[in-house]
C-alpha cells in the first residue's frame, strides 16, 4: 500500500528486493582457487625458463628464448588475469564474476575439444611407438602404454573438464550474481552489453596480441589463399587482421550491428584462405618455413 500524507502527494513504494542466498563465502574459496591457478600458471614460466636454461648447459646448441617468448608471455598474462580476478571474486566485484564465467565457459569449451582431438590423435601416437627396445632402453610395454594413456585422460579430464564445470556452474548461479550486485551496486564496464556479446567481444580483443605476435613466434608465416606469405608480406597480412579484429570488438562491445557482420565475414575469410592453403600445401612445408 502506498503511504498517503495530508496534503501531499502519493509516495510509491519501492519494490521489494528479490531474495537471494548470500554467496560471499563461496566467492571466497573460488577466488583463493583463482589465485592458486594463477600461481600455477606463474609456475609454469618459471619451469619453462629454468628448463631451457638447464638444456642450454647439456645441449650444444645455444637456448632459443625467441620460441619460448610467447609461450611464457602468454602463461605470464594469465598468471597475472587470474590473480587479479580472484581478487575481484574475493571482493565480490561484479565485473570479476562475469569475467570468470567467461573465462570457465571458454576454458569448458576449449577443454573439450582438447580432449575430443587427444581420443583420435593418442591411440594412433602410441600405435607409432616402437615396439622393440633399443640398446640400453627397453620397449615400453603395451600394458604400461594404456595405463599411462588412461592416466593422461583422466588428469586432463580433471583438469579440462571437471574444474572449469565446477567454475561455470558456480559464476552462473542467479544467487551469486544477486550476491555480486548487492555487495557491488556500481555499474561496471562489464554491464555495458549483454554476456553473449561481451564474449565474442574479448574473444575478438584477445586476438589482437595474438595476431601481433605471429611475426615473433611465426616469422610472420601465413596461409593466404594457397600460399604462404612469410616475412614482410605474412607481417603486415598479421597486422591487418589485428586491427580487423581490434575494431569488431570495440564495434561488438558498443553494440554496432558491423561488428558482428566483421567478425562473421572475417572468421568465413580465415578459414575459407586456411582450407584453399592446406588442401594445396603440406603441414611440413609450413613448419620448414617457420624454422
């Protein structure tokens, strides 16, 4: 009922706010558990840099660091994002629970495929092992070859599959976004479009430093249309589509119909010059190329 004064005008109610459990302490412990992948992911780039230098102490070659760069840069990054998002969970940041349902949908997604390509690529790995010992080293038996392939599908299993499923269902739950937007009611930068669209608008804006980093890790090698363009021709192909996709996700995330249009027509073009390449050239000729 709405409260009427003497003399005054009607004053109507607010609604009620609508009841939520409260999921700070879950928000916690999954932000602790951010934290820790993210120091994994530090750990990583520790192992690789030590590896490579403990290899140039035994090999005769001298350490490439180029071809490590990237992968440590990228392992780096992700360090560093997920800290900073468990932090934010922890906080109970909106913008950092919509971030991890991005990021465990992508790391869910990405894992299944993984897995999908390791069941047809494995068996036939381990069917190209020999099966006859060499001096000094004994074959692998098969029995100890299928325990060791049912031990790997299972750990990326774990890892692939099963925690970014506890990470989706956890950041999708309708109490810990109540939860997020009671504890943090600022608008964020995250609200400014609808999730579906804020995906496809990182995914676009995550390919930009990938694209700009094709001409270290690369050499600047790329399928164009059954060829392949190396150095200045494959540097500057990189540099074009980095700034196609920088604009479809700036376009996406203002919500401009010619973002999606850049990034429908872009992805068909990428794959329509990969597929014309690939059917003309072996995979080898590209690796011989890159070096």
């Amino acid at each position: 009922m709405n409260d009427i004064n003497p003399g005054s005008e009607p004053v109507e109610s607010t609604p009620p706010p609508v009841p939520y459990k409260d999921r700070s302490v879950g928000l916690t412990i999954f932000g602790i558990l951010t934290i820790l992948l993210g120091c994994l992911a530090g750990l990583f780039v520790l192992l690789m840099l030590f590896g490579q230098a403990l290899s140039a102490r035994t090999a005769p070659a001298p350490a490439n660091f180029q071809t490590l760069l990237p992968v440590a840069s990228i392992y780096g990054i992700l360090a560093v994002v997920l800290v900073w998002l468990g932090i934010g969970s922890i906080m109970a940041r909106r913008w950092a629970r919509a971030l991890l349902l991005i990021f465990s949908w992508s790391w869910l997604i990405i894992g299944v495929l993984v897995l999908i390509c390791m069941a047809f690529v494995m068996p036939k790995i381990m069917a190209n092992l020999p099966t006859t010992g060499t001096n000094g080293q004994p074959a692998l038996p098969s029995a100890a070859m299928s325990v060791a392939m049912v031990v790997m599908f299972l750990f990326m299993g774990i890892f692939f599959v099963v925690l970014p499923a506890a990470w989706t269902v956890f950041y999708s739950s309708l109490h810990v976004k109540a939860t997020c937007e009671a504890r943090d009611p600022v608008r964020r930068w995250t609200d400014a479009c609808p999730l579906p669209v804020l995906v496809i608008s990182l995914w676009a804006a995550v390919s930009v430093p990938s694209m700009l980093m094709m001409p270290v890790m690369v050499h600047g090698v790329m399928p164009f249309f059954g060829v392949f363009l190396a150095g200045i021709p494959g540097t500057l192909v990189c540099l074009a589509w980095a700034a196609i996709w920088a604009y479809a996700a700036w376009a996406l995330y203002k919500l401009e119909q010619r973002g999606w249009w850049v990034i429908v027509i872009g992805t068909c073009v990428m794959v329509a010059s990969s597929l014309l390449t690939f059917a003309r050239h072996d995979m080898m000729e590209m690796y011989h190329l890159i070096g």
